[in-house]
C-alpha cells in the first residue's frame, strides 16, 4: 500500500493568532523530520493550505506555507475551505492517481482541520497515521486538547504514533 505525507495548515497566520500554537518549535522540528525523511524515501509529501476571508486569505503572507518546512516544486498542493481537506478538493482524486492507502498526518490545528481530515479520511476508508508530536494547536489547555484528539481519532481507528516511530 502506497503512502504520503500530509501536511495540514501550516500557515504563517497560524503562528501570528492570538494564542500561540503549543510547542512551535518542537512542531517544526518534527514536521521538518518527517519531510526530509518523506523525500527520502520518496514518499509524496501533499501540503494543504486553508482560506478565508479574515486571517488566511488567499496568496496573503499570512496564507503561505512557513518557510521552515517549504513544499518543495514536486510536492502536491490542496487548497480548501472547509475543515476536512476532502471537501470541496481534488485531495481524494490526487490520492487515487497515486495509488495511495496510507495517510501520515500532521500540521494544524489539532481539534480543528488534522482531527476534521483524519476523521473524513477514515470515513473513505484510507488508513491513517497521525503523528502525536506533529501536529499542534491555538487552544487553551493544550495538552488536554490533544489529547482528547488523540483519544477520539483512536477510537476511529486512526493509528497515533510519534514522528520517530513514523521515521525511525
């Protein structure tokens, strides 16, 4: 079964909210590993980026990809507007091209776009991995927030294992 890489909403207007997102450097870091680790492998890595008419609009700064974990020229990219990168994308048909089963997930925000894409990708029947210290959240009691995530993709049947188990 062929696998990818999919990176979800790591924008610059993430980093710039209100409430910083829990454990930023340990995120990029992790996520900057599974990348290198993808594109040696020669795993697609797929990026998703969010839009919407307040803090991401579309081709803004705030809208871009941090810089730390660029999607490189061969890396797929899904534009979406809705929570579930499924919805409303071409993610199902780029995936299908590709033969891909297996999904490896992180990015942000935890208890908002991963838990919306990782929920609506079980539901088509992919398998999914979600990367425990690879993906983050903006909310208030963040450990709790992720793990209550944790908890309910695991009940799903979303496989959460950490980037070094992934990569390792």
């Amino acid at each position: 079964m062929n696998r990818c890489l999919l990176i979800i909403d790591v924008q610059n207007g993430v980093f710039h909210m209100k409430q910083p997102v829990h454990n930023e450097e340990a995120l990029i870091e992790n996520l900057t590993r599974a990348i290198g680790w993808a594109r040696g492998k020669g795993v697609p890595v797929i990026y998703v980026q969010h839009e919407n008419k307040t803090f991401l609009k579309k081709d803004s700064a705030d809208w871009d990809i941090v810089d730390a974990i660029a999607p490189s020229e061969k890396d797929a990219r899904i534009y979406k507007k809705k929570p579930n990168a499924f919805e409303g994308t071409d993610l199902r048909e780029v995936l299908e091209k590709e033969g891909i089963g297996e999904l490896i997930v992180g990015g942000l925000v935890s208890n908002g776009c991963v838990q919306a894409t990782c929920q609506g990708a079980v539901a088509l029947g992919y398998r999914v991995i979600l990367m425990k210290d690879g993906h983050s959240t903006v909310y208030k009691n963040p450990e709790k927030v992720i793990e209550g995530v944790h908890n309910a993709l695991g009940e799903k049947g979303v496989a959460i294992r950490t980037v070094e188990d992934v990569t390792g």
